[in-house]
C-alpha cells in the first residue's frame, strides 16, 4: 500500500487553550499527498462527553481516511470536555457543552498549520452526527474566523430538546439558563459561516424537530443555509450513500481542491 501512496495516519500532539494540557489527534493525509501543494483541513468532530473519540486503533478504512482522499488533510481531536483524563479535564464540559473543546481544537490546529505548512488553516470545514451535529454547527456559530463551512447531521441542536437521561448529566437538573447558553437555536443568529443541516424523518434518537426548530431559527434571523431532509431515514442520516455524497459535495464546493 506504501508503494501506491497510502499513507498511515499521523499522531499530533498540541498544547490546548491552558498552554499546558497536551491535546491528542490524527491527521490523514490523502494518498499520493504533495507537501509543495496546500490542502483544505476537514474536521471529522464528535465530542461527545461520555467517551474519548480519537480512535486508538488500526483500520484500513474509515470515514476520515475516505474524506481524506478526496483531497483534503482530515483530522480528528479530544479537546477538553471529553472522557478518561483527569476530572479537571472532564469538567469543562459541565454545563457547558457548547464549548465542544473549541478553544483546545483551534490552538491543536494552528498548531498542526505551523508543523504542516501543506495544511491551509484560511480553509477548514468540519461535520458530525448527533452530538457531532451539536458541536459542528457550533463551529460555524462561535468559531467561524476559523472554521468556513459546516454540515451537521442529525444534531442535538438544544438539550432540552434531547433525550433528558443523557443531557442530564452534563447539564444538570433542574434546567437552568445554562441549557439555553449551549443551544443552536438561541444563537442561530450569530451563523457566521456555511452551513449545511442533515435530519432523518423517522430519527427515534435526536428528535427530527430539533433540527426544524434550528433551521426555524435560522430563517427568523435571515442566514443563508442547506437544509436536507432524508424522510425515511433513522439516526445519522448522513451517513446514507444520499447523504454522504452530499455532505462530502457541501464541503468540498466551499472549501475546493488541493491548489
């Protein structure tokens, strides 16, 4: 596979927002990769609290390794917020998942843009599913002097929308000010950048009307974005041959080709 250009994916170690706390990613690069040429970073981002989501493991395949080879530097972080380190670590999510370990995942990639001089920090998009969703428009909400383009699939876009066993424990309970702090739909109107939404009509995870209300929200306030609905499809509509090959097309018409 080496002789054919494949190229395994890269461990990178970056300090986060603390200037201290080493933060852990992989970089794809695709197959036959130029370092004379520049290429659009992707986020493939899910940060959800319950676990760490780097994957520790070979595989041959993966949907970072795809997105990669369509000629795009993939990457993929544990900022602070996440799971299995230290409960300091842990605890920034606490009422605040909106926070997605942003700060952390901007300094990893700066930081990734100075090692890689072929990584093009003025183009980087990012996707994800279901908390993923959540945290990717987040992105183009709060982060948008670096992250131009977002596809949310499925999103959990307001906690107190979602199923409450899960919300419950990084939000709290009773519901308070700080579920409306983290949710898409109060802040629908600082979209600062493209944005794509992705929902399946018979979604018994993250209820469809989630990502209507969003979408609602985004009209009221005058953003331009996509909106696909897949009316039969369950949870992680995006992840259909439909839907993948839209989100993929959405990302790279923004972000464009190796130049």
């Amino acid at each position: 596979m080496r002789a054919a250009g494949w190229r395994a994916p890269e461990r990178f170690v970056a300090k986060g927002r603390d200037g201290t706390t080493d933060i852990h990613g992989l970089v794809f690069r695709p197959s036959g990769f130029d370092p004379a040429r520049r290429y659009p970073i992707i986020e493939n981002i899910y940060a959800g609290p319950h676990g760490q989501h780097v994957p520790k493991w070979f595989d041959l395949s993966s949907r970072s390794r795809e997105y990669a080879e369509l000629g795009a530097i993939v990457v993929q972080i544990d900022g602070m917020g996440t799971n299995w380190r230290s409960k300091a670590f842990h605890d920034v999510c606490w009422k605040n998942l909106k926070d997605s370990g942003f700060p952390d995942r901007v300094a990893w990639l700066r930081a990734l843009a100075a090692h890689e001089p072929a990584a093009d920090l003025a183009r980087v998009g990012i996707f994800g599913g279901s908390a993923g969703g959540q945290n990717a428009m987040r992105a183009v909400l709060d982060h948008a002097d670096i992250y131009k383009v977002a596809v949310a699939d499925c999103g959990c876009h307001d906690n107190r929308m979602d199923k409450i066993w899960w919300n419950e424990q990084w939000m709290g309970w009773p519901v308070d000010e700080s579920y409306a702090r983290s949710s898409n739909a109060e802040d629908a109107a600082r979209l600062g950048g493209a944005l794509m939404l992705v929902v399946g009509g018979l979604d018994e995870n993250v209820d469809p009307a989630t990502t209507m209300q969003v979408a609602q929200r985004l009209v009221d306030a005058g953003k331009d974005f996509e909106l696909l609905v897949l009316p039969d499809a369950g949870h992680g509509a995006a992840e259909s041959n439909y839907g993948n090959a839209r989100r993929a097309q959405f990302l790279l018409s923004h972000l464009g080709p190796p130049r």
